[in-house]
C-alpha cells in the first residue's frame, strides 16, 4: 500500500468517524429515557467544533439509577435535567424524573453527599424557600463546576436546587 493509498484509507475513517452523531454515543438505557421524554443528547458547536459536556451520570450502583441532560425535541434551546431509575423499586421520597428545564445550557453533571440545610436551597416547581432542616449524607446532583454550579436535592417528592457563583 502506497503512502497515498495509506493517507486516503486514513482520511475515509476520519469522515467516517465524524459522522457518527452524539446521540449515538449515549448507552441504550439514556438513549430510551431520552426518547420517552422526546429528547436527545445535546450538542454545543462553537465555531463548527463540537464541545462536549459531561451530560449524564450514573448514580451508584445500589440506587441502580442515572441522571441525564437532554435537548428537547419540542422546544428550540430547551433542556431538560433527568434522573430515571434502572430498578422498580419504590421509594416515598420518590421524585418526578424531570427534575429541572431550562434554556440556560448545561454546564456538566457530578454527584457528591454533604450535609446541607435546606433553608439554603428553593423549591424547583414553586421558587419558595426549603424548611429550616438538616440533612445529612445528602446525595447532591451538580450541574457545573467550582466557580458556577446549581445544585439540586430531593426531599419528600420535590426537588430543590441552589446556585453558587
């Protein structure tokens, strides 16, 4: 095979490769919940590069779960924030799937477990203040990093959400 030859076959695989799209790259079980929420994985081009976001996570292996960002197929610029349950076990402190929608673009998932006061954080669906309690070992879903990131933790059904600057 000629240098040529080499540099062709070469330059056919990167083609290839690019045209594989993100959503593609999504395991099976996001891409499903993905699709029961009419949704897909989210792309951000910045002058014809693609950056990628860490845009899902799974929880832990015990709450057999994983939490996810995806792009509404509905709405132009509407994502929404997920977390669908791998197991049919049932909790009473379960909360909805949809845990957030905004059209502020995703900044990237963790997950860590603090001791926070809920007074610090409001209530996803209504904005009101969270009570005057304490949990601890709190499991936490952090869409960003140390210098901007909200913060979001389900407590009796709901979800509440706090932002740092």
């Amino acid at each position: 095979m000629s240098m040529i030859q080499i540099k062709i076959l070469a330059a056919s695989a990167l083609v290839a490769f690019s045209s594989v799209t993100f959503a593609d790259r999504f395991p099976d079980e996001i891409r499903d919940a993905a699709n029961t929420y009419n949704c897909k994985k989210i792309e951000k081009i910045y002058n014809n590069q693609v950056e990628v976001i860490h845009d899902f996570i799974y929880e832990n292996k015990k709450n057999k779960s994983f939490i996810f960002w995806c792009e509404s197929n509905d709405n132009l610029r509407e994502y929404l924030l997920i977390k669908k349950s791998i197991s049919n076990k049932k909790t009473n402190t379960k909360c909805p799937e949809v845990i957030y929608k905004t059209t502020g673009f995703p900044q990237g998932l963790t997950i860590t477990e603090k001791t926070v006061n809920l007074l610090d954080y409001y209530f996803v669906d209504d904005k009101k203040k969270g009570p005057d309690i304490i949990v601890k070992n709190a499991s936490i879903i952090v869409d960003g990093d140390d210098s901007l990131s909200t913060n979001f933790i389900c407590y009796k059904g709901r979800y509440l959400f706090n932002s740092y600057h």
